[in-house]
C-alpha cells in the first residue's frame, strides 16, 4: 500500500536529483546568495519595525500598511524593471554576450524614465490614499510620514536593477547579495539613529526610518553601478553597447508589464485588505502589522528561491533544454518546503518568543490593548503554517513561468483570485458579517490555495514552451536532451 509513495519521496534524494542539470545542487548554488539577499532585506525591515515597536505601538501599527502600500504603488515598475534579469538570463544561455550588456542599459535607462515618473507621482498618491483608509487620525499621520520618507526608495531601486539583473541573469548572485548586504549593514544602525535620535541628531521616529531606507539604497545604486562599469572588459564590454533600443523597451514592456501588473494587483488587493483590518480596531492592525513582520523569517528564502527558479529556467531555455527547465520548479519547491515547515515549529510551538521582540517601552496614545494583540498574532501565525505552503506552491510556480516569459496568464489568474475571491470575501467578512481576524485569515488562505491551484495548472499546461523572449536556435528533440543529461552524470 505504501511501497508505491515511499520509492516517489526515495527518488526525490536520488543522485540525478542533486547533479544532474537543473538539479538540487545547481539551484542552491543561484539561490542561496538571493537567500542571502532577501534575509538582509528582511533583517533590514525586521530591525525597523522592532525599532519602531518600542518608540510607540502606533508607530509599528502604521508600519505594516504604508510599507504595504508603497510596494504596491512601486510594484508594477519594479517588477516590469526586473523582467531585465529573465532576458539576460536567455542571453546569457544562448551565449550572447552583447546582448546581455545592451539588455542592462536598457534596463538602467527603462529604471531612469520610471524613477523620474515616481518622483512626481508617487508621494502625492500615497498620500491621498492614506487620507482615505478610514485609520485613526495617529496612525494615519505615521503612516504618511513613513510613505514619504520611504518614496525615494522606489526610484533608486528600479534604477540599479538593469545594473543588478546583469549579474543575477548570469547566475552571479553572489556579488548581488554581497552588494544588498552592505546596503542592510549601513541601513541598520542608519534605522536606530535617525529613529531614537543619536550623535546630536533629533529624533525622528518614523520618518527616520523611512529616511534610513532611502539613504541606504542611495548606496547600493552607487556600488552597483560602480560594479559593473568595473567589469572586467576583454569579456563583457559594459562600457559599450549603450544606445537605447526600442526592442529592449518592448521587450519589457510586453513580457514585463503583465508580471509587474500582476504584482501590483496582487499586493494592491492585500493592501486593500490589510487597510479592512484596520477597522477591526487598532488591536487587530498592530496584530496584523506583527505577524506580518515575524512571517518574513517564516518565509525568507522565498523570493530568492523564486528568483533562482525563474533565472535558471531562463537560462535553460536560452540553451533549448527544455526537458531540464520543466523540472526545476519541482525541486525548488521541495527546497522551499523544508524551510517552510521547520518555520511553522517556532510559529506553533514558541510563538511568545518572536512575539516579545515587539514590546514597547511606550503606551502610546490609543490606548493599544496590548494583551489582544498578542492573541491575534497567535492565531494569524497558526494560520501561517498552512498558507506558507500555499504561497510557496505559486510563488514557485509562477518564477518558473516568468523564466519562461509566460506572465499573461498569470496575471489573469492573479486577478481573478484577488479581485473575486479575496477583496469581496474580505469585505463581506468584516464589514457586514462584522467578523473577527480568525475567520479574515481562513479565507485569505483559501484563496492563496486556489491561486496556488491555477498557477500550477498553468505550468503543468506546457503553454510555456511556446513563448518566444528572444530569438533562439530550434529545441534539441527529447533523445538528444536525455544523452546530454546522462554525459553530465558520468
């Protein structure tokens, strides 16, 4: 009864499963400096919220839904931008090395016009959206002042991404996270600085930590810019091949704009959402604002996973293996659930532990009922160990059809999930059941499982194959694929 499943789980710790191309040991090597990567992030956003947990609890009660909202505001030109990394990705398998540098000044210039547009446009939106969320008139003059101090870091993010996909394209990875490392080791004591007022500075709460953000990705976009000029020339001439080109521009914006929409529909939906807690009462925000924060220890490895499925699928489809870049998701989607499910002990077994770290020293002015808030992060994290498996299932599958270039479909998706399922059953839930957060997060985790669903269903579908990024050499046949894989063993 059990022989059949024992040799399917046996076979996925098999040698092939590890060496051969496409294989454990290949992803782990891409993905563990953007690991790297996202857990400097995290531990940047982490430190920030914790700072600002003990400066006041509406403090760490604004931070979750204006940090929400400005990624979504950004998140279309963000993503759009990065779709730099998939074209050099296939370049850089089809061996063309000009192409991969014409691709990273196209994606620098592309980040310069959408840095420019964010300027102007970006603060004055965030505010009058915050001005509309219907949060106490304390947490909503936090949450402005967090989203204006934070609204430059959109511009230089997008601006060092050409410079940035030229190396994650390549499966360079390392020097990326090195590069994001340092941004998050200046960042930090920026944070507690600015935010607690030290060397005779005066302190600026909230401000300062969106100000401490900014300054540090000032930085990163000099050193990477820095980086690749530095390149050394005799094999990518960086210096050259600089003229804007249209072809460049459409590429992103015909395979990029549907997974940078996406994104934005996606996280514009939760944003929503996040803004509806808030009229569960103060208590349920800052629990939300929290639990939000831990979950980004509970799921740090999977953007950069995510990322590295979409990088080495990219790659192999440049070399027209396609037989190899079907089988990556699978394995980084097992990589991903091992994290995920030793996160989900801490979250059931010691959630006081991670939930202490956000104490204030400050009563603040609402007066917070701190003991609620405790009890909410309990049961939003219980709920966190099933919709983590969820959000690592289309996470996964949706980096392996971005590789692909196939982001229309899942834009479709991403929209019907978000603004059928979840935005009216939110809606529904709080403002005419008048429910509590328990119920909220039950049905957020139904529909990550439908969309978990449909993604998967589209990567199984092997529409992918199709899609054209670039111009690439006819697919070798599946006997020719299948000899190359087994040389490689040997």
């Amino acid at each position: 009864m059990f022989r059949h499943p024992l040799q399917t789980f046996a076979g996925y710790f098999s040698r092939r499963q590890f060496f051969e191309p496409g294989g454990y040991l290949e992803i782990w090597r891409i993905a563990w400096p953007l690991i790297i990567l996202s857990a400097s992030n995290t531990v940047m956003m982490l430190t920030n919220r914790i700072f600002l947990a003990h400066d006041s609890p509406e403090e760490i009660a604004a931070a979750m839904p204006a940090g929400q909202m400005f990624f979504t505001l950004m998140a279309f030109f963000l993503i759009t931008t990065s779709f730099s990394a998939t074209v050099i990705a296939q370049f850089h398998g089809a061996n063309d090395r000009v192409g991969c540098v014409q691709a990273a000044w196209n994606g620098f210039y592309f980040g310069t016009i959408v840095a420019i547009v964010l300027t102007f446009t970006l603060p004055a939106g965030g505010a009058w959206i915050i001005a509309h969320n219907g949060h106490h008139p304390a947490i909503a003059a936090y949450e402005t002042e967090y989203f204006t101090a934070m609204s430059p870091c959109a511009g230089f993010t997008c601006m060092e991404l050409g410079f940035l996909s030229f190396f994650t394209g390549r499966g360079k990875t390392m020097l990326v996270a090195t590069i994001k490392v340092i941004g998050c080791l200046i960042c930090v004591p920026l944070n507690y600085i600015l935010i607690f007022g030290e060397f005779g500075l005066p302190p600026l709460g909230i401000f300062g930590a969106g100000t401490a953000n900014s300054l540090a990705n000032l930085c990163t976009l000099i050193i990477s810019t820095s980086v690749f000029l530095m390149v050394r020339q005799s094999e990518y001439e960086t210096r050259r091949h600089r003229r804007p080109e249209w072809r460049f521009f459409r590429k992103l914006l015909i395979f990029g704009a549907p997974a940078g929409l996406q994104t934005f529909i996606r996280n514009a939906a939760f944003a929503i959402v996040v803004m509806m807690i808030g009229n569960l009462g103060n208590e349920a925000l800052t629990a939300t604002s929290i639990a939000l924060t831990i979950n980004m220890l509970g799921n740090m490895p999977m953007i950069g996973l995510m990322d590295a499925t979409s990088i080495i699928t990219g790659q192999y489809i440049g070399k027209r293996r396609l037989l190899v870049a079907e089988r990556i998701s699978g394995r980084s989607w097992r990589m991903l659930a091992c994290w995920m499910l030793a996160a989900s002990c801490f979250y059931l077994f010691a959630p006081d532990l991670l939930i202490n770290l956000f104490g204030s020293k400050n009563a603040g002015t609402t007066g917070i009922n701190f003991e609620q808030v405790h009890q909410n992060v309990i049961i939003i994290l219980r709920w966190a160990i099933l919709f983590n498996l969820l959000d690592a299932t289309r996470f996964i599958a949706m980096g392996s059809l971005r590789g692909a270039g196939d982001t229309r479909t899942p834009l479709a998706i991403g929209m019907a999930t978000s603004w059928l399922i979840q935005i009216p059953g939110t809606f529904y839930l709080i403002c005419v059941v008048k429910t509590g957060v328990s119920q909220v997060w039950a049905l957020i985790t139904f529909y990550m499982a439908v969309d978990a669903v449909l993604m998967v269903w589209r990567r199984r579908s092997g529409a992918w194959k199709t899609i054209r990024v670039i111009d690439l050499p006819p697919a070798p046949t599946a006997e020719e694929e299948q000899a190359e894989e087994a040389a490689a063993l040997t």
